[in-house]
C-alpha cells in the first residue's frame, strides 16, 4: 500500500472512531484498504432501525480526489 495512501486512511480511520457514534468501521486482516462501515438506517424513513454493511475498497489512486 502507497505510504500517502496509508497515512491518510489511518487518519481517517482513527477520526471516525473517535468523532462519530453512529458509524463503525471494522477493518477485516487489519487492512486500512478494506473497510466495512456499518451504520443504522435514518429515523422517519423506511430504513429505520435497520442495519447496514457497507465494504469499501481503497486503492492508491485515493490521495488523488483529496
């Protein structure tokens, strides 16, 4: 993994862990390129109370769209 790219995902990664209670990331392998971001569906919609998986992938383009 690009050094660029890590850096910025470590950052990333740790600010959504410590700001942000509605979101969840867990990072399978302890891979900062793999992430599943789980969060619960929006009150008032027809998501409500719902939980979500998200999996995203990063590769070394992703310092680029800073």
């Amino acid at each position: 993994m690009a050094l660029r790219m890590s850096k910025r995902l470590q950052k990333e990664y740790e600010s959504i862990q410590k700001n942000n209670q509605e979101i969840k990331v867990l990072l399978p392998n302890n891979d900062l390129a793999f992430w599943h971001v789980n969060f619960m569906g929006a009150k008032g919609t027809l998501y409500e109370g719902e939980n979500f998986t998200l999996q995203l992938r990063f590769n070394n383009d992703y310092v680029s769209y800073s």
